[in-house]
C-alpha cells in the first residue's frame, strides 16, 4: 500500500481532521541516512507530523520543521509541502537507549526537552510566519499538540507513531491529528476525549492494516467522519547538481579558484537526503567563468 494522508470534517463540520500512512516515506528516510531505531522513530514522527501540516497549507507554501531538544539525537530538521512532499534528517542517527519504562523507544531522552519547537511558514509572502513553543516531553506527540494550542491558538490532539523492525527497517509508521473548531459543544469534545484515551498506539493501529481513513473512524466514531480528499505522501528531495552548481556559482570567483588550486575538485552534500554531488576541476573551472 503506498502512502497517503486524507483530510476530513466530522461532527458537521465541528471537528477538522487529518490521518497518514507514512511508512514507505519513514522507510525511505531511514534508508538514506541509514538511522538506528530511536532516530527512526524520532525522525518519522516528524515526519508524519509534517506531511499533515504541510497539507493545511494553500497553493505553493512550504514549511520547516526544527526540534533542538537539547538530546543526543541533536536537531532534527524536516520540510514539507501542500503535495505531500517531505525530507528531513536528524543530525545524529546513531543513537541508542534502552527502552523506556513502557518498553518502548526512549525518544524523549534522545531527543531531550531543554529546548524549542520551531515551525517556519513560508505562505508565498514577503515575510515568512514563525512560531516557537518550548518542547513539553520530546515524544513530539504532546509537543505537536502544545504548539498548535500555544502557537496557533487551536485545541489540537496530534498522534504520531513508528515502529521498527529488529533489522532497523520500518514496520509501520503514520498519524493522526484532529483539531476541534470553535463551535464544538463540550458533548462532542468529551466524547473525543474518551474516545482517545482508550485509543491503541498510531503504529499498532497501521501495523494492523488499518487505512487513515479507519484511524480517523477508530478516534472520532464510524459514521461521523465526512473525507474530503486524498493525498500522496512520499519522501521527496528537489536537490540536483545543477542546482548546486547555481549555488557555487553565487559564491563568486574567489571562492571557485579557491577549490581549483586547493583541491581541484569540489564534493558537495545535500543534508536532507544524503546525497553527494561531485564536481571535477574542469566543471570549477566552466562555472569560475559564468561567475560574476
């Protein structure tokens, strides 16, 4: 099953929702940074996290995602977009701990608490939109959640979940967030309330074969979810050479003689999805003279 996100309405209208399978996209990250589980589970619920923001956007816009926690793992950084389209990496993939008091991956210690959550929107605008709220547990569920109370002023669940296999590959991965409007009675909430609080995990209901459709249907109650649209999710990077060959091109002539004669050749590495691009002395050289 290829991943997708939907977006839904549920209780006419007074409840807005979102739900991803984000397996493959977790499973493409983790192959190209080649992360151990605590780093998988970390980076996928960003991830996950990201691909349902990136669709409450409009047209273009795009967002960043930054997590400093001040733990191990070190920040975490993802981008994403309206099409579904998402990268990210965590500076330290190498990471392990045991597992925490519920025997399960111990990503608040990895990622830690001292420190902020950071989103950037870039709406097409002449200023982006910034928001920053500090970090509440470093699980990055409850976080997401304090942001969208705190920073965007939305009463918000966010559940994210990843599951690895014992070879470090992903089992199952996605999420979930539901957002209550301001016209929702207090019923309908305590309703929700009760409803996740007897919720499995995220992974455990995907593991389970269960669509985001049926994840939205098992949090808000069969019948009282309206699906509005569908989209792709997928791990995406628009990196390419010539893009970083415009790139070294701005750094002007000095610069460019400078790799010549030093090391006549230039390797260059994109964060987000570990590529390396490679640039001969002859390559420099044609770029030394669309300089400026």
């Amino acid at each position: 099953m290829n991943d997708y996100l939907v977006k839904a309405l549920a209780f006419d209208g007074k409840v807005r929702a979102y739900a991803v399978r984000s397996t493959e996209t977790v499973q493409e990250a983790q192959r190209r940074h080649q992360t151990w589980p605590i780093a998988s589970a970390a980076l996928g619920r960003t991830l996950s996290a990201g691909a349902m923001m990136g669709a409450m956007l409009k047209d273009d816009a795009k967002l960043t995602i930054k997590i400093e926690g001040g733990g191990p793992i070190g920040p975490i950084l993802v981008d994403s977009n309206t099409k579904g389209e998402v990268r990210g990496y965590v500076t330290n993939p190498h990471i392990h701990f045991e597992q925490n008091a519920q025997g399960k991956l111990n990503v608040g210690k990895a990622v830690g608490k001292d420190g902020t959550l950071t989103v950037v929107k870039d709406l097409g605008l002449k200023d982006f939109f910034s928001g920053q709220v500090p970090l509440v547990s470093g699980e990055l569920g409850e976080d997401f959640t304090y942001y969208f109370a705190s920073s965007e002023q939305v009463p918000t669940s966010v559940g994210v979940g990843v599951l690895v296999n014992p070879d470090n590959s992903i089992l199952a991965a996605g999420g979930f967030i539901i957002q209550l409007m301001p016209d929702i009675d207090d019923q309908t909430i305590t309703k929700i309330e009760e409803s996740l609080k007897k919720m499995p995990t995220v992974s455990s209901l995907i593991e389970k074969g269960l669509s985001p459709e049926e994840l939205l249907e098992e949090v808000l109650g069969e019948g009282n979810v309206k699906f509005l649209e569908t989209l792709p999710v997928s791990f995406t990077c628009k990196c390419s050479k010539e893009r970083f060959a415009v790139a070294i091109i701005g750094l002007g002539k000095h610069e460019i003689i400078e790799m010549i004669e030093e090391d006549g050749q230039a390797e260059v590495h994109c964060h987000f999805c570990n590529e390396y691009y490679q640039f001969s002395k002859e390559e420099l050289e044609e770029l030394h003279k669309q300089a400026q």
